[in-house]
C-alpha cells in the first residue's frame, strides 16, 4: 500500500517557496544596488547644495537648488581648496580624455600591428620578441615607479603629455587577445588574398581590420577606462597643474585638514570624473563584458 | 586560355615525402580531375600548382612559361576552395571584385565583369548580400564568380562540392561542368569522390600515396584499370577481387576452390601457377548455374536492381550487382568473362595479354 | 598552435613590431634593469657617492620593523579586499542569474561601478564615511560610536578596504555571472530532478563549477589589491594613521618620491616584482589554456 501523495499541499508549498524565493532575490539585488548606487547619490545629492549646508554635517537626503552654480563654478574655474590653487574641471576633464584617448588608441595601435606580424609572418627571434612582450605582463608600473620616473627625466618626457601616454602604451594583453583572435581567421583567406593579389599590408587593411572590429571596440572601451582611471603615473609625472588630469586633480582638492574643503565643488568635481568612464560603460555595456571576459581569461 | 605542365613535381615535409614525382599535362580547356584518398598528396599538388605551396623539385608551367618561381598572384589563375573562403565583412559584389580592385582594373570594367558573372550564376540579385546571408549554394556560386571575374588561365577547385548536401552536390556538379565547357577554362579539380571525378572530368587522375597511379579518361580508367588501387577505387560498389593462379599456360586462371576461369582476350604472360587477382565489377556477375555458390549476407533492394553482399564457401566477400528484386538462395553466380580484370598478385598492377 | 599560412617578407615584421618593442624596451626593460641594479648600491646620505653594498637593501629591508609592519598591513588589506568582492560578487550574480523580472536592469546597475577609478571610489566613501560631513559617520556619532577613520588605525584599515572591495565587486560580478550563465541548464534540471534543494544544488554542483572562475578571479583580486589600489589609499589616508594602512605597494611610493630613499625603494620593487611573477605564474595555468606557445 503506497503512501498517498496530497498534490494539493505539496502545490501550495512549492507556490508559496517560489513566491518567497521571488521575493528574497529581488530584495537581495536591490539591497546590492543600493550598496552601490549609495554612493553615487550622496554625491550627486552634495553636489546641488552649497558647503555651508554639507559643512555643517546636516547630510542631506534630497537634491537642493546650488547644482547650476556648483558645476558652472567647477567647470569653468575648479574648486581649490586651501593648499592648491584651482584648476577648472573643463581642463582636468579635457586632459583625461586626451590622456585615455592616447592610451587606448595607442596600445590598440600597436598591439594589432605587433600581432599581426607574429602571426602572419616567419622570421626568426619571432618566439623572443613574443616572450618580451608577455613578460611585460609581469612589470606593472606600480612595482617599477622609481626607475621608470628616472627614466623619464633622462628623456626630458616629465610633465609632458607624450611622458603621459607614451610608457602605457606597450599592451601585452591587447597582443595576447589579438593574436589569439588572429589565429582564428581561416587560413583559407589569406590564400584567396594571395590569389587575389593582396599583400601582408593590403591584408590587413581589407581584411584583418574589418575582422577585428568588434574586438577592437571591446578592447576600446577597457582600455579608455584603464587610462582614464590612471592615478599613480599621472601623480608622479605631473607637476604643471595645466596638465593635471580629473582624478588626481579631485583627490589634490581635498587637504589633509579638510576644515576648509569646499564640499559642494568636490562632489561636483566627482561627479565629472565619474561622467564619461560609467558613461561608457553603460552605452557599450555588451561590448565591455565581451571586451573584459575576453582579455582576461 | 592556356595549357598547364606539371613536371616531375615532388614535395616533401621534413622526411616524409608527399608526392613522388607527378607528371601530367592539360591541354587548354581541358578540365582534369585529381581524384583520391585523403592523406594522398591530390591538395598538396593543387595547391603547388597555385603557388600556395613550392615544390621541393619539379616545375610547374602554365602556357609553357616556368611559373614555379612566381608568387600566387603573378599566375594568373583563379581558385574555387572546399570552405569558399568568402571575406565575410564584404558583400557578394565586393567579394567578386576585389581582385579586380587590387589589379587596379577600372571601375566600369569590374562592374561590367562581376555583373556578367552573376548573371551567368543567376546570382544578380544577391550582389548586395553579405555571405552570411546565403544558402550553402549561394556561396559555392559566389565562389565561383569570384573565380570567373577574373578570367584567369587556370581555374583551380580544391574540392569545392563537398560543403553541400547530396541534391544540390549533384545540381552544381552539373553547372560547373556546363560552365567550364562554355568558358573553355583548363581546370584543375580535386576531388575525393569518385563519382565526382567520374563525371567532371575530361581527363582523371586516380593518386594513390603520392603517385599518380592511372592518368586517363573516365571510361579508360573504369575499363582498364591500371591497378588494384584504381581498381577498386573506381566504381561503385567496389571491384570484386579473387586470389587466383595461372592455368592452362596463362590462357586460363584458377581460382582456390579448382574452378577454372578461361581468359577471352588471351594469354597472360607469366606462366602457370603465377599468383594473380581477377577483378569482377559487381555488375558484371550473373546468375549461371556453372558458377559459384554465394552464402547471402545482405541484400539492398535499389528498386531496379539489388547489390546483394555474400560470401563464397571459402569465405572470400562478394558483391554483385543484379537486377529485379532480393534473389533466392542458392545463388550461383558467374562471371562475365569478357569483363574480367587480372592483376599481379605481387606489386597490383595490371596484366595484359602478352 | 600556429597558422600554416603565412606571408613572406624580410624587414616587414621587424618594422610591425618595431613600435610595441620600443616601448618596451625603454619604458619597462630599462627600467626593471635599473631597479635591480639599484636595489644593489645605497647613496651617501648628499647624493654625492654611490656604493654597491649587494643584497644588503634586501636585508635591511627585512629587519625594518616599518617594511614588516607594511607587509602585514598587505596581507590584511589584500585577503580582506579579496574575501569581501568575491563573496558579495558571487551572492548577487547568483541573484541576478535567477529567472526573475528585470534581471537586465539589476545587471547593468550592478556593473557600472567597474568605470570608477580606485582613488575615486575612496573619494566617494569618504563622503559616507567622514566623521563630519559624512552620512555614517555621523550616524555613528549619534549612536555614541567614537568614529574618526583619521586617527584610529582600525577603522582607516577598514575604510580603505570597504572602497578597495566596492569597486572590484563589480568586476567578479560580471565574471561570476558569465561563469553561471555557462553551467548547461541540463545539469541543474538533472540536480533538481535528483531532488537537491537549491542551496544544496548550488554547493555540490553549482560552485564546484565555478571554482576555475573563482580561483581565477582570487589571484586577479590579490592581483589588484596588491598594485591597483595605490590611489585608494593615497586618497584616503596617505598611509595613516602613523603606519596603519601603509602598504608595500605605498611605502615603495614613500620612499622613493618623499624620502628619495632609492636604494631601498628600488629593493623593493625587485620584492614586488617577484610576487607579480609568482602571481603570474600562478595565473599561467589559465592563460596557457587559451594561449598556445
């Protein structure tokens, strides 16, 4: 004699733990969401009152009515401080997105050319010179500072935007990722190209690039957060204010003493360096997973 | 319009030697089928011929001039491959012409070129599509207009037809057939299937490991093949083959049960007792009750016909081809002896009367 | 692997390699040289002599209770960092695999913190966290907690880890969310059928599936909270207070720029360099699967 089953109880059971499992998964992500928009919002709510108001330490919860002024002001002339004298966010903002530009177009730039040619051609030392640039994989700026800052002096490159860009510009991820993309065009097209008449450059011209775009657009946008998100280099290199890039610029406006901070034009300030990265982010948000799980795994 | 030469052609990787020495000349519009196994060396031969690959000896010569020197391009030929290898970020017409576009061949001249070629594929409408839009067929048409646009000497197919499903195989098998006839195009097509070979070429070439076991017609190669390799490669169901000996001075061949098979055509030389193999295509055996007992394994009713799998009593397999339906046991069967085949035992090749 | 096909051409290669190699040479072989050769010699206390005193950097560096003290600073700061970004990061991308209503929305608004720069990231939770200004940080006055990040060692270690930890849960999030998504629906159908709860589903088929993404993303966490998290700290609290939240990463930064100690500066780049290169190696076990020499 089988045990009966009460489908009616064991339905209502299995309803009432998806209803709670519903539930409990909506309430975890947007305590998540919270968690990180938290932030965010304390900085946009600051950046529309006026530093008395956030001086004070009555925290606002809601936007006030300084915001035209606070971003008029930091746009157009930057929010001191006292150990610093300002410099407009327009210039900060303008000389990230040089400084991101450079790097990111740059490492492209180079890193299809170099794998191009240890993919497509024979030559000898060709494992070597993949090797160098793997093993540069291995020496990130932050662990060679000092030599690398001497080095920079030697060549007259301190406080210039090539001293800015130059040095980041090696990329072995970018070669690694392209080489492997490389490698996945079917030999069969370089044949036809061959009969076709097309030579190496020819090659990569007509085909190669259009091939890669989509990697190259993934590429792009990790690649412009990497050098938009550049702290120490610029830190190190940078002593002419006029070159003085967001992010440093932001943290330089906040002095040890912090009596005198003028809150309301950091937070504006924070919310321009935040602007363009999260803006790319989001815009090209298939582009940048698939450019990050790509070149990381 | 040319003529191609291959001579002495050898290739070798490291050690291993590909291609032994191949020798073979195309008349000028003449198509030529290169026809084996996998791993036999028909590519690498295609592929010496297009400049894709260089010879370790030999010299490859279209129109009589040495081109074994020249870089693909410098050639002047055109290649249809087995993946069509259609640039997939370029659309149909773009595919077509770019060729033409990096021999710098003015604009009214491609467009003129690449739309008669879609025309004469029935591909017109297609030109703006990007390859991905295309059906299997599409695309092996596309290829074939990338070749034809540029109205090479030779047109080279490495095994272009083997990307399709079985109908439309046979459909394009027939086009490019008609479309080199119109063209008078010398071609050169690989192939691995023999009924491809069969019916493409003027000329086949059967290789087998790296040698050209047999150059001739289609029917030459089926009539008289030159070994047991092409022998059995050729035709389908394949050749019967049955160890024999020399009897009655080389006029007669006994087969191991003792039953004595008299040779139509004469004598092979060689003697008595000389182990041979007699070659029996499966539709040249016939019911006869003076022939040999057959145990049936399996028969396979094709409506018209059945191939009927068998064995004799000494367990020797044995195909035949009869018409009508599924035949009663016992099955004794003869041969036609006027269509029996003898090779040498030892080395496979064929034996002709002396 | 390698391509059978290739183009031919002498010079050709050498000039498309010629830029990446330039670069390479000057900005990070020259460098790296001279930090090793310089983590051999110590300057006269004027700049004026340089003497080369072989590994004895190295072993003055390890009998500084300061250096010791940073080290331990980076364990702490590191596996803390690391523990807390992938266990938030794993909890929500299983949150947000789960079939539910607006899945995309809670991806996107979950992601966007990868964009923020590590010095940023300080910037804005010190926003939350200051004792004057700051949201929390007055909560927690009113709630009688003495809370100043400035002056006690604990709390500064704290802080920079909840921003250092914020800002690359973003990055596992996305990584653990494409691990999951790549688990065959036909395996948990086969779990469930097999009659696992969820929770059990998850720990005996779920996570043992990730666990290459998981370790994956550990050394790239340690990775990142070793070397990236300079501008978290500098912006937060420069090291301080005294030494608490100074780490090796920091101290190389310290004594080299401020203190123009270059010697033992560059003695402990070469340090660093040798945890990049274990780490890396480590890490080559999952590139050589999708590299092939």
């Amino acid at each position: 004699m089988s045990a009966t089953i009460d489908v009616e109880a064991l339905a209502a059971a299995s309803r009432r733990r998806r209803m709670r499992e519903r539930v409990l998964t909506h309430l975890a992500l947007i305590l998540g969401v919270v968690v990180f928009a938290m932030p965010i919002w304390i900085t946009l709510v600051g950046s529309t009152h006026d530093t008395d108001t956030i001086g004070r330490g009555d925290v606002p919860l809601l936007p006030g009515s300084e915001a035209w002024n606070n971003y008029m002001h930091a746009w157009a002339q930057g929010g001191g401080g006292r150990n610093t004298f300002a410099v407009p966010a327009s210039t900060m903002l303008w000389n990230s997105f040089i400084m991101a530009m450079l790097i990111a177009v740059g490492k492209i730039a180079i890193s299809l050319l170099s794998a191009f040619a240890v993919v497509f051609f024979a030559f000898p030392l060709r494992m070597v010179f993949f090797w160098m640039i793997f093993i540069t994989l291995m020496l990130p700026v932050e662990v060679r500072i000092i030599p690398t800052f001497q080095v920079m002096t030697s060549l007259s490159l301190i406080d210039t935007m090539t001293g800015l860009t130059l040095p980041l510009i090696a990329s072995a991820t970018a070669t690694l990722l392209f080489r492997q993309f490389f490698l996945t065009i079917p030999d069969e097209y370089v044949e036809a190209a061959k009969i076709d008449g097309a030579g190496p450059l020819r090659f990569f011209k007509d085909v190669v690039l259009p091939l890669s775009a989509t990697n190259i657009a993934a590429l792009f946008v990790i690649l412009f957060i990497y050098g938009w998100n550049q702290y120490l280099w610029p830190l190190l290199m940078v002593t002419n204010r006029d070159l003085e890039t967001i992010i440093v610029g932001l943290t330089k406006m906040i002095g040890i003493g912090d009596a005198q901070n003028e809150w309301n034009l950091i937070m504006t300030t924070a919310v321009f360096a935040l602007l363009p990265p999260v803006a790319v982010v989001v815009l090209m948000q298939r582009w940048f997973i698939k450019g990050l799980t790509e070149t990381e795994k | 319009m040319a003529s191609l030469d291959i001579q002495g052609v050898t290739k070798s990787f490291g050690a291993t030697r590909v291609l032994h020495g191949i020798d073979l000349a195309i008349h000028d519009g003449e198509m030529v089928v290169i026809v084996g196994a996998s791993g036999c060396g028909k590519s690498t031969l295609l592929r010496i011929v297009a400049g894709l690959e260089t010879s370790t000896s030999g010299a490859v010569l279209i129109d009589k001039v040495d081109v074994t020197p020249l870089e693909p391009a410098d050639r002047d030929i055109a290649m249809v491959f087995q993946t069509y290898a259609l640039y997939p970020h370029m659309t149909v017409f773009d595919n077509m012409a770019y060729g033409l576009k990096i021999r710098r061949v003015p604009k009214p001249e491609i467009r003129r070129r690449v739309q008669e070629a879609a025309d004469l594929l029935s591909i017109g409408q297609l030109l703006d599509r990007k390859p991905r839009q295309l059906s299997g067929g599409q695309r092996q048409r596309v290829a074939m207009g990338r070749a034809i646009v540029r109205e090479p000497k030779l047109f080279l197919f490495d095994e272009p037809l083997s990307n399709l499903d079985a109908k439309l195989r046979v459909q394009m098998r027939a086009e490019i057939r008609s479309l080199q006839k119109r063209l008078a195009v010398t071609s050169l097509f690989v192939t691995h299937d023999q009924v491809e070979a069969m019916t493409l070429g003027d000329r086949l070439v059967v290789m087998n490991e790296g040698r050209a076991a047999q150059i001739g017609t289609p029917m030459e190669v089926w009539s008289r093949p030159a070994d047991t390799y092409v022998a059995s490669f050729i035709g389908s169901p394949a050749m019967n083959m049955l160890p024999a000996t020399l009897a009655e001075g080389g006029a007669a061949a006994r087969l191991a049960d003792g039953t004595v098979w008299r040779f139509t055509d004469g004598a092979r030389p060689g003697g008595e007792g000389r182990a041979v193999i007699l070659g029996i295509r499966p539709e040249h055996l016939m019911p006869d009750a003076a022939g040999l007992a057959v145990t049936i394994d399996l028969a396979e009713p094709l409506g018209s016909e059945t191939v009927v799998h068998g064995r004799l009593r000494d367990g020797t397999a044995l195909t035949a081809r009869l018409p009508g339906g599924i035949p009663q046991e016992p099955l004794i069967l003869a041969p036609d002896l006027a269509a029996l085949h003898v090779f040498d035992a030892a080395d496979g090749k064929r034996l002709d009367p002396a | 692997m390698r391509k059978k096909v290739i183009f031919r051409g002498a010079a050709l290669p050498y000039l498309l390699l010629l830029p990446q190699m330039a670069v390479t040479l000057v900005f990070f072989f020259w460098p790296a040289g001279m930090a090793v050769w310089q983590s051999a010699q110590r300057e006269d206390a004027f700049g004026l002599s340089t003497e080369f005193v072989w590994f004895e950097n190295f072993s003055d560096l390890f009998h500084d209770p300061i250096y010791l003290n940073a080290a331990w600073n980076t364990v702490i700061f590191s596996t803390s960092v690391a523990a807390l970004a992938l266990g938030a990061a794993l909890f929500l991308a299983v949150q947000a695999d789960k079939q539910i209503r607006g899945s995309g929305l809670y991806k996107t608004l979950l992601i966007w913190p990868y964009a923020v720069a590590p010095a940023l990231a300080a910037v804005l939770w010190l926003f939350i966290f200051h004792p004057s200004i700051g949201l929390v940080g007055r909560a927690f006055a009113a709630i009688g907690v003495d809370w100043d990040y400035r002056v006690n060692g604990g709390q500064a270690m704290a802080m920079v880890i909840i921003a250092a930890a914020w800002k690359q849960v973003s990055y596992n999030f996305i990584f653990f969310l494409a691990g999951l998504q790549s688990i065959p629906a036909s395996v948990l159908e086969a779990a469930a059928i097999d009659g696992a709860r969820p929770m059990r589903r998850f720990w005996t088929v779920v996570f043992p599936l990730l666990s290459p993404t998981a370790f994956f993303l550990l050394v790239v966490n340690l990775v990142y909270a070793f070397f990236d998290t300079f501008g978290v700290i500098h912006a937060l609290t420069r090291g301080g207070p005294g030494n608490a939240t100074e780490t090796l990463i920091y101290k190389v930064y310290v004594d080299g720029v401020q203190n123009l100690n270059f010697g033992s500066s560059a003695a402990q780049s070469v340090v660093l360099m040798i945890i990049v290169i274990g780490l890396t190696a480590i890490q080559f076990r999952y590139i050589e699967r999708r590299v092939h020499y």
